[in-house]
C-alpha cells in the first residue's frame, strides 16, 4: 500500500515537472520568435543602407576613382 502511494505521489512531482518544464519551452519559443522578429527588422536592407550613410559616409565608386595597381606601388 506504501509503495503505491508512493509511486502516486512520485508521478505528482513527475506531473508537475512536465507542466513546469511545458511552460519553460513555451516561454523559449516565444523568445526565439521575437529575437527572428528582432532579427529580420535589423537586416533590412533599407534599414542597413540607411545607417551605413548615416555612419559611414560612404558614397558611389565614379569611374575616375579605379586606377591601375601599379599606378599604386609606383617608384617616383
């Protein structure tokens, strides 16, 4: 009879695990699927072309700029 309690209460703490550790991957879930949100947000393309001319000052390569690597490492 002891043991059958026993094993009745052991399958409770069981029970109540699973339902603990069901509520942990549900919460992780969600996190993922907000961190892919957060993920595709900062990866537009708009959004990185923005900041790179905000931040950068990049601008377009003009055809007068390529010149010859040797032109580079020439001995005057």
């Amino acid at each position: 009879m002891f043991l059958m309690f026993r094993s009745k209460f052991y399958v409770q703490d069981l029970s109540g695990e699973l339902s603990s550790l069901a509520m942990n991957v549900a919460m992780l879930e969600l996190e993922v699927r907000l961190l892919e949100a957060e993920f595709a947000y900062l990866t537009t393309s708009s959004r990185i072309e923005g900041l790179m001319s905000r931040h950068l000052r990049m601008e377009h390569i003009t055809p007068g700029a390529i010149v010859d690597a040797t032109v580079l490492y020439a001995e005057d």
